[in-house]
C-alpha cells in the first residue's frame, strides 16, 4: 500500500529497505508473492494465519511464487547503481548527508535502521576483527567473525553519525536513542538466560535494549546504572514530540517516559497488549467464558505479570530456554508441546527467566 510508505507516514524523507531482508551487497530481496487473480496479485502467500509459516512459505517457494527486485529506495526510486556497495554504509552516509545539509536553526529527527541481522560483512570490517575466537554460532552456524564484523560496522555507522552531530554543533541540543527492536533468532544466536526468540512473546523475543544519551539527556538525567522499567517502543513517540513541544492529541497509545527514563522513577504505563490474534486456531476449553474466551491466542502484560492465552504451536509459539552454543556445558530447555492448559502466567518481576507458570 502506497499510504504505508515513510513519507506518506509522516517522513519528509526515506532512503533503505522497505522488506528488510535485503542482500547488503547486490541490494536484491526475494519476496514470496501469490500470483492469481485480481484479488490476489501482489499479496504475499501466507494470507492463511492458521497456518504454520514456515510450511507455507516452504509451500510458496516450491510453487515458484517467489520474485526478486531490488529493494534499495531513495524515497520511492529504486536505487540501481549502488551495486556493490556495503549497504549499512550507505545507510550512514545518507544520514550524515542529511546532518550536514541540515538548517541548525530548524528541529530534526532522524531515525536510522541498521538491517544487519543476516551477516555478509565486506572485508573492510572483517579485517579489524582480529581477536574474536574462532567458531560458530547458533544451528545456521554462523561464523563469529562475520556477526563480529556486522557488529562493528553498526558501531562505526553510529559514531560517524554522533561525530557529524558534534562537528555541525547540534550534539548540545541533541538525544540520541540507540536501541534493539527484538530479541535473537534461535536458529543463529540465543537470548540466554531468557526464555524465548523472536517470533514468540516469552522476554528472549519481546525485551529490547536501549541507551539513551546525549548531551540534553545527560543534563536531565538524576540516576545511573540500569533502568527495568515497563516501556514499550511506541512510548517514544509521545516522548519525543513532548521534548519538541509538539502538541499531541489524548488518543494516542503512547506515554511520556522521559522523567521516568532519566529518574530511573516508575513508569506512566501500565500494561502492553502485546498478541491478541482471533484469527488462529482456537485448541482448548475456554476457562474463564464469561470474561475473555482463553482459547484465543493473546499475550498481555499488567504490572509485573505477563499472561498468555490459547494453545500456541509452531513458529510464533511456545518456546524454550535456547543455550549458547559456545557453551556446550550449558543445555537447551524445550516446553511441554502436549500442554494441555491454555493459560499461562509468569511474575516478570520476580522471574524475568519465566521458569515458573502461576497459573495453576
């Protein structure tokens, strides 16, 4: 949908990826597209949510439904001669670019997406990495000095950005976010001791990980260390239109966190309604009918309790405790596939590992 493009969004401007699977060298991306009729053409195959993704996309691919193109946008322009560039370093030079051309006296946000989770690392960065062990990491095997390298050159990406900050003089009015947006794959990394990856809503998959400095937010700040508030990505929005004296309408699920971030003080938010998903297969008795149908497929978080209900399997379910590979000492956790119970409930709090369901 064209009305879901950044700049149809909000954004004066737009360079990257739209899928976020993009080769960083040849910028291509392969999407699975179901071919038919009218209604059809263009939609991606997997439309069935009762289905199991991984069978559907296998299904997808073995009917030749997939295509490629390239997925490398400056606004919404392909980007046909960037071939052989190292995509991440585009995507720093954009942003310095717009540092640099930018009015000081005018405000600015920019937001940066590194998409560096499928490691292919040109030699540039993999010839600093000289101390990483040699080996493996996760099933897919790969290699540490290639995630190492990947790593680094999203280190590097973020310094050039903070040192053109400095160098136009706006790093005096300036917060900086750095953050994760979710947890590790299992198949190439682990969140241990969390439980869970990405595609499941268990901390390994949900918790992100933040810094926030700057030199307004060092002024603001009145606590160090850590801060394990209750948070959730869409709370910088109100937080930062706030900071920008923007004025911001009562309808918005979003909550002002600055004080709380930098006063390390409890959090305006309450829950997160993280899953709710009526459209799965509903397995199971309801066992509380007369309030929310528990067969449904959901995950909410209220204060320190994080509750799921329905019965999950396949990829987006129930998952376990995924142990280094590194660390062969150390033993991979599988839940109870045969669990019967469609509710499930964990102190976040007191047990941020989800080892023990107080639902019983």
């Amino acid at each position: 949908r064209t009305s879901c493009l950044p700049r149809n969004r909000g954004f004066d401007y737009f360079y990257g990826s739209y899928v976020a699977w993009t080769d960083h060298i040849n910028h291509t991306a392969t999407s699975c597209i179901k071919r038919g009729d009218e209604t059809t053409v263009g939609k991606p195959c997997c439309l069935n949510r009762g289905s199991i993704l991984r069978d559907c996309i296998k299904s997808c691919w073995d009917k030749n439904h997939n295509v490629a193109g390239i997925d490398l946008m400056d606004n919404e322009r392909p980007v046909i001669d960037a071939g052989g560039l190292f995509g991440p370093d585009l995507i720093t030079d954009k942003a310095v670019g717009r540092i640099v051309d930018h009015n000081p006296e005018k405000r600015l946000f920019l937001s940066v997406a590194y998409t560096t989770h499928n490691p292919t690392p040109t030699d540039a960065y993999l010839n600093k990495i000289t101390e990483i062990p040699p080996g493996r990491l996760g099933p897919l095997n790969s290699p540490r000095k290639d995630v190492a390298a990947m790593i680094n050159a999203v280190d590097t990406g973020v310094g050039k950005i903070i040192d053109s900050l400095k160098q136009k003089g706006l790093w005096k009015n300036t917060v900086l976010l750095f953050t994760s947006d979710h947890g590790g794959h299992r198949r190439k990394n682990n969140n241990w001791p969390l439980r869970g990856t990405t595609h499941t809503y268990f901390e390994g998959g949900i918790r992100g990980l933040g810094i926030l400095t700057g030199s307004v937010t060092n002024k603001a700040k009145s606590c160090t260390g850590s801060n394990s508030q209750l948070y959730h990505m869409t709370d910088w929005y109100k937080t930062f239109l706030t900071l920008a004296g923007a004025t911001i309408g009562s309808d918005t699920d979003s909550y002002d966190i600055w004080t709380s971030v930098c006063s390390c003080t409890k959090s305006p938010r309450k829950e997160i309604l993280h899953s709710l998903n009526p459209e799965m297969p509903r397995l199971g008795s309801p066992v509380y009918p007369d309030t929310f149908d528990s067969s449904v497929q959901a995950t909410i978080r209220m204060g320190d309790y994080k509750l799921f209900t329905g019965r999950i399997s396949g990829t987006g379910g129930f998952s376990g405790w995924v142990a280094p590979a590194e660390y062969p000492e150390l033993v991979t956790l599988e839940p109870d596939l045969n669990d019967p119970s469609n509710v499930h409930l964990y102190d976040i709090k007191n047990d941020p590992l989800e080892n023990y369901d107080l639902s019983a």
